[in-house]
C-alpha cells in the first residue's frame, strides 16, 4: 500500500481491523503526505503506535482520529489528552474499556477525563 502512487493525494485513511505498527504507520504517513481522517477502529495497535502516531510530523494536519476498540494505555491517553501533539486535532473517537478497579486519580483514568472534556462524547469508556 505504501508504494501505491496515488497516496500523496490520498486525504482519508481507514484501515480497520489490520495490525498497525509504529514503522508501518510511519511509512504509509511518508507516503500520503498530510491526512486529514486516520481511522483505525479495531486494529491491533500498541501503545507505542498510538504515542508514534501523535509524534508524526506528516500527520500535523490530523484533524479527525478513529481508535474505537484499541488498547488505549497510558502514554498515549496522555500524548493525545495534552494537546501538544496533532494540534488541528478537532474530533478523537474512542470506545475503550479500563481495567476494573482503577481509582480516580489513577493517571490512566485521569487522562481519559481530559480526553472525554477535550472531545466530549465521542469518547466513549465502557463500565464507567
């Protein structure tokens, strides 16, 4: 996918349900040139890709995020709920479910508050 010619023009990217690495990510992201839609609903996806993705320079102009049903951990909650990355981020998508137990101010739960205030309800946390 990443050699296809036509991603430079390529705006929106959907890639449901495949396993996404940071190096795959970085490559297809060299590839398309600035994305607006990043989806990623479903994929296995690691907390370090999650962190790689927001740390992309080319995905800067990232102005809508799809992560429903990724495992959502703490670096990326946290890299995501600063806001000092994907600065023209406008809409993050998020269906996840936390580990039982966490307390309130366990950091986890703390950036996941910071993402439903930043984003609202399309930050959805299951069992809360």
């Amino acid at each position: 996918l990443a050699a296809w010619a036509g991603l430079e023009r390529l705006r929106e990217l959907r890639l449901r349900g495949y396993t996404v690495s940071a190096p795959a990510l970085s490559a297809l992201t060299e590839a398309t040139g600035r994305l607006k839609t990043l989806d990623l609903s479903g994929c296995q996806v690691e907390d370090d890709t999650v962190v790689a993705l927001a740390e992309l320079p080319l995905l800067a102009d990232l102005q809508e995020l799809h992560l429903s049903w990724v495992a959502l951990q703490l670096p990326g909650a946290q890299l995501l709920a600063s806001g000092t990355r994907l600065p023209k981020l406008q809409r993050l998508h998020i269906i996840c479910d936390l580990p039982r137990g966490l307390r309130a101010k366990h950091p986890l739960k703390v950036a996941v508050a910071k993402l439903k205030s930043r984003f609202g309800d399309s930050v959805l946390v299951l069992g809360e």
